[in-house]
DNA sequence: GAAATTAGTTGTATATACCAACGGTTGTAT
DNA sequence: ATACAACCGTTGGTATATACAACTAATTTC
C-alpha cells in the first residue's frame, strides 16, 4: 500500500509544523504513561469491589448500556467472544448478571444485570464520579473544560487508527 | 464560554457544580474506554514486534530512559519487582537487554538494553511518532493543539505520574 | 560480627486472552 | 424437506501476566 501521508511535510524543523511532530512525540509518551497507568489503577479499583479487572469493566458496560449479547460485550470490550463468554460466566456466578434469550433466536444469550449487579454497578459509577469530580476541581480549569471533549477525541481517533500487521524482516 | 466562579449562590444551577458532575460522567466514560482500547491497542502493536506486552512497555522504558534497576523498572511501570525480574528475564533471553552490577553494590541488577535492543526500540519509537502524527493530522486542529495537555494533565491529575529520570533532549 | 534491611529471584495461584474445535440454532438452497 | 452453510456461544488447550510470599545473597546498622 502507498504511503503518501499527505499532511505532513516534515522538511522545515524550524518553522510550518514540527510542532506537530513534537506533539506526536509527547502524545506516545503520554499515552504509553496512561496506559500502564490505567492498569494499575483498574487493578487496584476492581479489587476495591472484589472483582477482577475485565469482571470490573464488563459489569460497567452492562449496568449502563443494557442488555447486551455475549458478542457485543466483547466487541464493546476488544476481546474475543470466548473471553467475553467465561467473563460472563463469573459475572453470572457471583449472581451480578443474569443471562436469557430472546424468544426469536435461541442461540443467543443476553446479558443483563441483576438487581445486585444494577447496584454494584452504579455504587461504583458514584464513587468513580466522585473521584473524577475531585481530579477536576484539582486541575486547571481550562483543561477542566477540554479534557473530557479530549479523551473522547482521541478514543474515535485510536478507534479509526487499527493498523494492521505489517511484517518486516528481522535483522 | 468562561465559567465564572460559582461561589456566588445564584438561581442558575447550569452552571459551577452541576458542570463538574457532568464533565467527571464524561470522564468516566472516555477513560473506561480508553482504558480498554489502549490495552488492545497494546496487545495488537506488541505483537507487531513480537513482544508480550509488558516487554514492550519495558523496552521502551529502557530505551528512552537508560539503564535502570529491576525495582526502578517495576515503579515505573507499577509492577512488583517479582513480576519486574520475570519481564526482564525475557528481554534478556531475547537478547534485548543485558544485565549487570554496580561495583559498589552486588545486589542491584541494573538494565541496559543491548545494541539490538535500542534498535528495536528506536524501530518502534518511530512507526509510533508516525501513528500519532497520522492520528493527530485527523483531528481538530483545536484539539490538536491541547490533546497532549490535556493528557499529561490528566496523568498528574492521576496522580501516578511516574516520571523517570528523563533526559529531555535539545529544546 | 550479629541483626536488620535491601534487591532480586523463585514458587504458587489466579487472571487474562487467544485460537481452535465443538454443539446447537437458524437461515438458505436445492 | 432436507442438506448445507452461517452464526452464537461454550469449552479445551495454551501462553502470558501478575500478585503475594518465601527465599537467597549482599549491604548497612549497631
């Protein structure tokens, strides 16, 4: 495949955009800091609840977005089905959610929260927003104002950037 | 617009705190999500140059950040040091990094990553710089500016800063 | 020089996650 | 209608990831 990567001209470093190689530079390091950041901290809040991280997420998902099939919540997730099926089963066996198939398709099986699980669900999204409320107040109200409108850029950015493998030799 | 500051008791409940409730939902949820789309992100580019995750999160680490204790390593990237010694041990089978003791204390195992190592490093450091140049070209240009801010805000905001010993380059 | 401290390694257990194979269900074509 | 294909979820197998605890060796403290 061509690689033309039309927006940038990178041949002036002192004038144009080398701020946008600079800011490219800062972003990996950012973002490589936030995501073993974001582990570590899922880690530590999903053993605050007594639930393992992927079971943490997974209850998130289901107590705000609904019913789901056991696909969807992998796809909402970015694991495969199998995983996405044992995680439902341990939700399952704490009694979190609950698992039933519509009456026109006997293969599917959806998930939905229990009552329990509905209110693990949101005693975590109250304390998380608490949390993030004390994060906000305690930085720059300026970024206060971006950084939400920020990350979810920047989701639907990684979102459209899946580079697939590109084979190199090995030197 | 500018948020004055709501100390005032006035009738208008749009602004001040029901603003933060908000922006801390919306948080929430970017960073739920972004937490499980790095981690795949992860998974997928580690596999690109046959590294397990966490060996790729070291490698760079190293690379960028020079030799460095087992323990350093593991606090950088907030793991145990046991976990620290086992990710070394593979980098090391692999030739990418080497191990060695300062004179003045023989228990410290300290972490440079080898020729091949700073290669593959500096290989990955690029393709990323490329990605990120790519995926900050899509955007807006507004959020383009502030996305990198935004996010080291956000990771002292979290505070897990774990900045090591970072030689910045030339300014 | 003995005791406490520290750095790293190893043993053990659990979690994560993929791929592949399978079983039951539904849809489609002959 | 019957065979076949496609689909959904589950299970088996395997590899990695990670923590906690116990251990070894080296250094520091007293």
């Amino acid at each position: 495949m061509p690689n033309p990567n039309p927006a940038v001209d990178s041949q002036a470093p002192s004038s144009g955009r080398p701020s946008l190689l600079r800011a490219a530079a800062r972003l990996e390091d950012a973002l490589g800091n936030l995501s073993r950041t974001l582990q570590a901290r899922d880690r530590g809040r999903a053993a605050r609840y007594d639930l393992s991280v992927s079971q943490f997420h997974a209850l998130l998902v289901l107590g705000k977005g609904g019913p789901t099939p056991v696909t969807g919540l992998a796809d909402h997730l970015h694991l495969e089905k199998s995983t996405a099926s044992r995680l439902a089963k341990g939700l399952l066996a704490r009694g979190l959610v609950r698992k039933r198939s519509p009456a026109s398709d006997d293969r599917v099986v959806i998930l939905q929260a229990t009552e329990q699980g509905l209110r693990l669900s949101r005693r975590i999204l109250n304390d998380l927003s608490e949390e993030y409320t004390d994060l906000l107040s305690s930085i720059d109200p300026t970024m206060r104002e971006v950084l939400p409108q920020a990350l979810e850029c920047l989701s639907e950015g990684l979102g459209l950037i899946s580079s697939p493998e590109r084979p190199e030799p090995e030197s």
